[in-house]
C-alpha cells in the first residue's frame, strides 16, 4: 500500500514569485492525492521555525507520509520527502543576498538534500549546479520544468491603473541584484529618450533603483499587480527586457514568449536550454552589445519560434515521481 502524502504549504503564505508560482502551478496537479500542511503565523522566522520544527513533528504524528516540498526549503530532520531546488545562487553569489537568509540557506540545503529520497529542479542548468555544490549522484535529480499559467494564458487583459504613456518596455520581477535591473537603468537610457518610450518595471518597488540618476524620468513602477494587467503589459510592450546575471530557470522569459511579446535576454546558459531561439540576446559583459540588441530588437519582428521549454517537455511528471516514492 503506498503511503499518503504531504504538501509542505509554506510557500502558500509567501509573497509570489516565480517560485511560488511553480508551487501553485504543481499543487494544482497533485490536489486529488495529497493533503496540505500550512503554518499558521506568517513571518520568515515563523515561517522557518514551523517547517524545521513543527513540521516534522506533525509528520511523525501521521506515520511520516510522503512531504512535498515544491519552494526550495524543507525540514533537515525528516527523511520521507521529495524537495525542489529552483537555483543555487546562495552558493554562486552570496552577496546577493542578505547575509542572514544567505547564510540559513548554505546551511539548510546540503543537509536537505543529503536527507531527501529526491531532488527536483528546473532546468539541466540547476542539476548541473546541485550536483556541483551539493554533491549529489545524478540519480538523485530530475528535471521537471516549470510552465506559464493558464490563468495568465486566459484571463482577459486590461490595461494597469495608473499607467502613463502608450510606448514602453517592460521588465518583470522583485530588483534584487542578480537580476541586473541597474545594467539596463544605464545602458537604456539613451535609446528609451531618442523613441521617446518608457521603462515600466512590474515587480516589487527599489528606492535605490528609483534614485538612480540615468532613470529618474524614464521608468514607471506597477506594484502587485494581478494577471489581467501583467498580460496586458506583455501584449503592448514593445519590447520585454530580461537581463539576469543568474538563474534556475527564468519565468519571465517563458510568459512573454508564450503572448508572442518580443523578447530581449541576458546570454546565460539557462536562457539558451529554456528557451533558444525564440529569444534576441546580448552580452552582459558588452553594454555596446546590448545597444545594438536592444535597438535591433525594436526595429524587427519578434522571432516565430518556439521556446526549448515547449518543444523539448520534460520528461518526468510529478506524478511519476510520488507514485515511485510514495
């Protein structure tokens, strides 16, 4: 008889990134087959405090089912659990973060995947990066990719309260360093005046972005907003622009491929397995580079292609994979 299962519902009350995203996108699948457990206090603290203690503790309670853990973290004590590793970019950079989440992270996630029955991540890019940083046999990893929602793909678009001018681009996401939101604040500039366009970031609000000086009247901030409007800004966008330093798999990118946005992308290799040539691309190590990308970009079609993502699935389900483990 197998046994039952357990969704770790952490990430349930975290604030939704592309992460968190993968998490509703596969609890939606596995809802008929398992039960989910949620803290009740938000809070980081609270929140680690729950999933390293109180968690496990419940599990035992219930003859330690199988746990899912879909959001990078899961309880280091607990031996029945299947985990998902998005990146490991606390490994490849830790200045990018700050130091007390860096530093629980390097700690947590060796141990987490030493423990683990196994390890899903996103991308061929991040099981090369697991088995690297976390010595962990090949085996132990499987690929399965994350995918645009279909409530993203359907819901009806309208335009965001608020929104000045009818000619943008548009960037997506939080400005943490590894997205690299400050490269196009400099190197942008001068074209975004010269096509009279703006710069319009849907993602959570930087002071320290906001004051930089070669962006100060050319970028327009759009905080929590729903579907209906990121659609609408991927449909009207002249142009999206993508320019991370790193990543696991890279949400962004797949969203606006998938509503034919014209797509312009920082050349890092999870960006050429995810999603190849339906993307332009330039160098984060040449602004130039990127001037002449951009400009091109805005002067041509989008490229008729479709993303590796889509064309080239995965090929295990997380179905398969509870029902081998559990």
């Amino acid at each position: 008889m197998s046994k039952p299962i357990v969704i770790n519902g952490r990430f349930l009350t975290q604030r939704e990134t592309g992460v968190q995203r993968y998490g509703h996108l596969f609890l939606d699948e596995l809802s008929d087959m398992a039960e989910v457990f949620t803290p009740k206090q938000q809070g980081a603290l609270r929140g680690q405090l729950w999933e390293q203690h109180r968690l496990p503790r419940m599990l035992r309670q219930q003859n330690s089912p199988l746990l899912i853990n879909f959001c990078n973290t899961g309880p280091v004590s607990y031996h029945d659990q299947i985990v998902t590793i998005h990146d490991l970019a606390v490994f490849e950079n830790p200045i990018w973060f700050n130091t007390n989440f860096a530093r629980y992270y390097r700690w947590m996630l060796p141990k987490l995947a030493q423990v683990s029955h196994h390890i899903v991540t996103v991308s061929e890019f991040s099981k090369q990066e697991i088995m690297r940083h976390l010595d962990v046999d090949d085996q132990k990893v499987s690929v399965i990719h994350s995918a645009v929602s279909n409530k993203l793909l359907t819901v009806i678009p309208k335009r965001p309260e608020g929104l000045s001018g009818n000619r943008f681009c548009l960037m997506v996401g939080s400005h943490d360093p590894r997205k690299n939101f400050d490269f196009i604040a400099t190197h942008a500039r001068s074209i975004l005046i010269e096509r009279k366009m703006d710069l319009i970031i849907a993602g959570s609000k930087s002071a320290a972005f906001q004051k930089n000086p070669h962006m100060s009247r050319n970028a327009q901030w759009l905080q929590e907003i729903d579907d209906g409007s990121l659609r609408w800004l991927y449909e009207n966008a002249e142009l999206v622009i993508h320019p991370s330093l790193y990543e696991g798999f890279s949400l962004v990118p797949c969203e606006a491929s998938a509503l034919k946005a014209k797509l312009l992308i920082s050349d890092i290799p999870v960006h050429k397995e995810i999603i190849g040539d339906a993307a332009s691309y330039f160098s984060l190590m040449h602004p130039e580079d990127f001037k002449a990308q951009m400009t091109k970009a805005l002067d041509q079609n989008a490229p008729n292609q479709v993303p590796n993502y889509i064309s080239r699935p995965s090929t295990v389900s997380w179905k398969n994979l509870v029902q081998q483990f559990s």
